[in-house]
C-alpha cells in the first residue's frame, strides 16, 4: 500500500541547501547519467531543473525567508 502526500515540507532547508540539489542537478546535465528508461527519466530531470531553479529565484530574494515550524 502507498503513502501520498499532498505536499513535502523544506521547513529547515536554507538557500545553501537549495543551491547545493541545483548543483547536483546541474552535475548531471555534464555527466549525461541516467537510470531507467531515459525519456522518462529526461522528463523527470526537466521537472526537477525547472523546480529548483524557480525555488533558488525566489529565495535569491533576500526580503524571502524559508517559513520556519
């Protein structure tokens, strides 16, 4: 049986977090690595760029802060 979850909290995750996954993610666009079949896994990393990159402009904002527990 599986869990869902409507929403995944970053409360406790800092801009240095954030940019630290966009690095990982921009790694692989110079390794060209992938696991399982590789459109759906392209799709996924597309998904995961434009997730991070939109999350790191927002933050990059200093008047924005990451709202704590």
């Amino acid at each position: 049986m599986s869990n869902v979850y409507d929403s995944v909290s970053i409360v406790g995750l800092r801009k240095a977090h954030l940019e630290q996954l966009q690095a990982y993610i921009y790694e692989r666009d110079l390794t060209d690595w992938y696991y399982g079949p590789k459109e759906q896994f392209q799709i996924r990393h597309n998904d995961l760029v434009e997730w991070i990159n939109e999350i790191v402009e927002l933050f990059s904002n200093p008047d924005n802060k990451i709202k704590g527990k």
